[in-house]
C-alpha cells in the first residue's frame, strides 16, 4: 500500500494523477501546509525538506515530487519508455519541470499573489520566465504528440499539472 501526505497543489497534483493514471491503491493523509504541519517533527523525519508531496511505499519513503514519479514509473514500468533515449527524454522533460517550470511559476506565485510589497521587477521576470518556457513546451508540441516523443510520460503529467495554473500565476 502507498501512503501519500499531500495538499492541493500542482507538486501534489503530479503523484496524484501518476497514482491514478497507473489504478495503483493509495491511501491520502492530507497536509494542513498553512498550519505548518509540513513542518512538524513527524513530516520532517520522513522529508527533512519540510514540503510535500511525500509518499511512503510499503516502508519506503520518498519525496520530491519529480522522484516520486520517476519511482512509480519504474516500479510499475509505465508512463516512462524503457529504452534509453526515451527514458532520457522522459527525464529530460521531467527535469526542465523540476528545474525551471515548477519554480518560476512558484516564485510569479509568491511575488505576484502572496506578498504584501509590490516589487514589479521580480513580478515581470518571473512571469516573463514563465511565459518562455511556456513557449520551449508549445514549440516541442508542435513537432511531437507527447515531450518525450510519441508516448504519453510522467514529464506530460508534471508540466501540466503546473501550465494549468498559468491564470493564478498572471502568466
Ligand atoms: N521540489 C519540491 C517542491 C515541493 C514544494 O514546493 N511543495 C510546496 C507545495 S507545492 C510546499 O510544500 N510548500 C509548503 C512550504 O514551503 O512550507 C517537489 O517537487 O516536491
């Protein structure tokens, strides 16, 4: 059985649609991230990063939103090709995820929603960063069905989870 500490948010979102993509049984433990429960002595033992998503499968913990799905493709041989240079694809996409999509829209999140000050320069370049990588995934899409090629992936999976909420982040 795998149990999933998780909140509705686009890093939550990306093991949900997995699991479900994937039939695989799951129980859900929510996290109250605005009661700090992400930060409590019990969460950190299992990510010391103190943010979720985290899963533990049978006794394995993981965490990192990108790892917890490259696990579960793994563990079940789907949602990512086999072959190396789908798999690196795969991880490629996954990656520019991780590394540039999932950040600059959290940070257009944070200086655009939840701060207080109005500092329009970290607005713009995190919203304008946002909007370019946008266009990296419109252009890929243009020339292939899925980012990794022709098979539908866990790198669709995670950057649609974080490009649907493009209208929160006033991309
Ligand atoms: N790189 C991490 C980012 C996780 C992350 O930023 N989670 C957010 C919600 S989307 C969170 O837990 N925020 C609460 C906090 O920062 O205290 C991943 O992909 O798992």
């Amino acid at each position: 059985m795998i149990d999933l500490y998780t909140s509705p948010t686009p890093n939550g979102w990306k093991v949900s649609v997995t699991l479900e993509e994937l039939g695989l049984p799951y129980r859900v433990f929510p996290i109250d991230l605005g009661a700090g429960e992400q930060k409590r002595p019990e969460f950190l033992a299992m990510n010391p990063n103190g943010r979720i998503p985290v899963i533990v499968d049978d006794g394995v913990v993981v965490f990192e939103s990108g790892a917890i799905l490259i696990w579960l493709a793994e563990k079940t041989g789907r949602l990512m090709p086999t072959d190396p240079v789908g798999r690196s694809r795969t991880l490629q996409w996954l990656m520019f995820q991780m590394g540039g999509v999932g950040p600059m829209m959290g940070q257009a999140n944070v200086f655009s929603r939840y701060w207080h000050e109005v500092y329009q320069p970290a607005i713009d370049r995190y919203q304008n960063e946002s909007r370019r990588l946008f266009e990296v995934l419109d252009r890929r899409l243009g020339e292939a069905p899925y980012l990794a090629g022709d098979d539908y992936t866990i790198a669709d999976i995670a950057n649609w989870c974080w490009v649907r909420t493009w209208r929160w982040s006033g991309v």
